[in-house]
C-alpha cells in the first residue's frame, strides 16, 4: 500500500473531487438543456429545467477555476518542485478566478457584470498562453523531463479552458431564445435558436468531456517518454 501523508491525501482527494463534480456537473447541464428546448414541454416546466441548468453550470465552473491550484499543490506534495513565485501564484490563481466566476454570475445582467465578463475572457486566455508558456519553458530547460504525462495534463487543461471561450462564443442565439422564452413565451424562431445553439455548442462540449478524462488516466497511469 502506497504511503502518503495526509496533506499529499487531502489535496489528491480534492483533486478526485474536482474531476468528479466537473465531469459530473457537466453532463448535467447538458442533459438538463435538453429539457430547455423540448417544445413538447409546457413553459412552466422548461422554465424549470432551465433553472437546474443554470444552477447546476456554476458546479463546472468552480471545479475548473480550483483545478490548477489544487492539482500545482498535489505536484509539488508528490515531488514536482516549482519555483516559490510559480507556487504563490498557482496557490493565489484557484480563490482569485473563483471570485471572479461568483462575481460575474452575481452581477449579471448589470453594467459591472458586462465588465466583468470582459475581465473574465482576458484572464482566461492568460491561463491558456501562461500554461502553454510554462511547459515549453519547463521542457526547454528540461525540468519536466519524463514527466510528459503531467505536461499533457496541463496542456489538456489549457484546451479545456479554450472549449469553454468556444462555447461561451457561440452560445449567443440560445441565449437570444431564452430570453424569448422567459419573457412573452416560446415561439417557433425562439426554440429553433436554441436548439441551433446548442448544436454549436455541442462538439466543444464533448471534447471537455474526452479532455477531463484523458487527464485523469493520464494522472493514474504516469506514462513517460524517457
């Protein structure tokens, strides 16, 4: 039996956790959009599906904003040094994008949630170039040799990041349609722009899918190249 303390089991159960509720949380949404835009459905009921899918897509969120800072922690626990600034960083980087996911949720619809949302895209895309970045760096200098399997993490999850920015661009018509539908009622343009939007979405939302699992048996297997 492997023996571990119980920082190094705390943050591995953390990133168990992490991975389930994404993944987990994730399929509900999606399965609860199917609900939304259902015209077979009365609007009282898709009204109500769509609150689960609104509520239950917050879960994913938080799951993927703690997901480097737990998985850095779990690294440097199980021998993957960092840098002290790199560590401060990756600890300060999870609380920092989780509120700014809780404020741009809880200022939706206001002049500072459009700004925020903004703010919101930006840090994103600096996680994406910052990852990508950093493992270049680190194999260039060679301080991740034979540890391919946890730089195929880190980039997986800069794709992950990357579906997301896809998703949220092409998320506009349903968005459109809904705000149809919870306002004077569906109509035949509105459930065609949702169900159209959705359909966009859909590739990009698999691919998360296929990321976060790929990412786990990557973490469970270790496979090197050396």
């Amino acid at each position: 039996m492997e023996d571990i303390g119980l920082a190094q089991g705390l943050a591995r159960f953390l990133h168990l956790l992490l991975f389930v509720y994404w993944l987990g949380g994730d399929a509900g949404v999606f399965y609860s959009s199917s609900f939304v835009v259902n015209p077979k459905l009365s609007r009282d009921a898709r009204m109500t599906a769509a609150r689960i899918f609104l509520d239950l897509d917050m879960l994913p969120r938080y799951c993927m904003a703690l997901m480097l800072t737990v998985g850095g922690i779990l690294a440097e626990l199980t021998g993957i040094a960092h840098p002290t600034w790199e560590m401060v960083a990756i600890v300060l980087l999870g609380p920092v994008w989780l509120a700014l996911v809780v404020l741009v949720h809880a200022k939706e619809g206001s002049a500072a949630g459009r700004t925020l949302k903004r703010v919101d895209v930006w840090f994103r895309w600096i996680v994406i170039a910052s990852i990508v970045a950093s493992v270049a760096h680190s194999h260039w200098t060679g301080r991740l040799a034979g540890l391919e399997w946890f730089s195929a993490k880190l980039l997986i999850f800069a794709f992950l990041v990357f579906c997301g920015l896809m998703i949220r661009r092409l998320l506009p018509p349903f968005i459109e349609g809904f705000r149809t539908l919870a306002t004077t009622g569906p109509t035949p343009e509105s459930d065609r722009l949702m169900i159209d939007g959705l359909a966009r979405c859909r590739p990009w939302v698999l691919a998360i899918w296929a990321g976060i699992l790929l990412s786990a048996l990557l973490g469970i297997l270790k496979p090197s190249l050396g």
